[in-house]
C-alpha cells in the first residue's frame, strides 16, 4: 500500500496518469478503471482510476507542495488543470460517478465490520484498506459540497460508517506514512489516527 510507504514522485505521476485517463473514464461505465496500456504503467502497478483515487492524490499533493521541486509543482499546475477541464465539461458525469463511488466504497467498508465481529484478532491486521477507503470517500465529500451536490443519503451512510469505525478503533499514532501526515490533520482525518486494539489490549 503506498500510503505506508510514501513518494512524491510516484503520486505525482499517478495523479497525472490518471488525470489523462479522466476523459475516457467518464466516457465508461465501470466504476474501476485503468491507466496506461502497456510502458510505465502497463505493468499493473497501477492503482484503479477512479476519480476519488485522484482526488486524494491532488488535495495532499497540494497540500505537501512545498516539498516539491519547481517543476514538480507546474507538473501539478497541468494535472490540475487537466482535471478541472474535465470536471467542468462533464459535471453531471463528473457527480453522478463520484456518488456511486462514495457509496460504493461505504459499502465495501461493511465487510471488513462483519470480520471484526466474527474474528476481533484479525481486525487490526486488515484495517490498512479501509483507512485508504474513508480518506477517499472524504475527499469525494469535499468535492460535492464544493460542486453544491450534497447526498442526505450518504451523509447518512457516511455516518453510519464512521459509527462503526469510532467503535472498532482507538486512538493512535499515525498509520501512514509520517511523509503523509502535514495533508492530514487529525480533524476531519481522525481514522488515520486510530487503529483496531487486539483482544489482549481491550
């Protein structure tokens, strides 16, 4: 998982594959796209286009700019750029894809909650995924409010969510890398700072 073992580079390339790929995505309808067919990313390496996936990628990268290079941040300035152009050319695609991903990935969330209940030594063990699903789901939030598209309904499986997480975990120390942590705050990212206690700790 890259978030654990964070590079600069690497989310900078990744954001600007898949801002290139943004058009085509929009374009489909798989939730899950892919980046590249062969060179660079044609390996698997790859995370999955999505538009929450770059999303993520775009808000930390801007929020750790100062530790990139001159042409790094106007690599940045064109991803930005790219990204936005489609987002205002396609704004209905654009916001009925980032619902169905927010919700998509609440509801991978619920078996990792069904897991926990069966099998509380295993939960800690498989946290990492979900941590990776909400910070998304919270830039996808962001977004929509920015763009005026507001769900109740996931507010309210958003809340849900959090309910089920605030009691599988405690407070801890940050679970990403420590590149990571001056893009997120403890408030709202309050799940990068918690993990599920094993049986023995509780």
């Amino acid at each position: 998982m890259s978030e654990t073992t964070y590079a600069l580079d690497r989310d900078l390339r990744e954001a600007e594959a898949m801002a290139e790929g943004l058009l085509s995505y929009l374009q489909q309808d798989r939730l899950y796209g892919s980046v590249g067919s062969g060179g660079l990313f044609g390996g698997g390496s790859m995370p999955s286009l999505t538009i929450g996936a770059l999303l993520m990628r775009l808000r930390r990268l801007q929020a750790l700019s100062d530790s990139l290079t001159d042409a790094q941040r106007e690599q940045l300035r064109r991803v930005v750029a790219a990204h936005d152009s489609v987002r205002k050319e396609w704004t209905l695609r654009y916001t009925d894809r980032l619902l169905q991903e927010a919700t998509s990935r609440l509801k991978a969330m619920d078996a990792f909650f069904e897991e926990c209940e069966d099998n509380p030594r295993t939960c800690a063990r498989n946290y990492m995924p979900e941590t990776l699903r909400r910070t998304i789901v919270q830039d996808i939030h962001a977004a929509l409010t920015e763009l005026g598209a507001e769900s109740a309904e996931l507010d309210r499986a958003l809340r849900n969510a959090d309910g089920k997480l605030r009691r599988t975990t405690a407070p801890a120390e940050f679970v990403w890398s420590k590149a990571l942590q001056p893009a997120y705050p403890q408030s709202p990212y309050w799940w990068l700072y918690a993990l599920p206690p094993t049986p023995e700790e509780k």
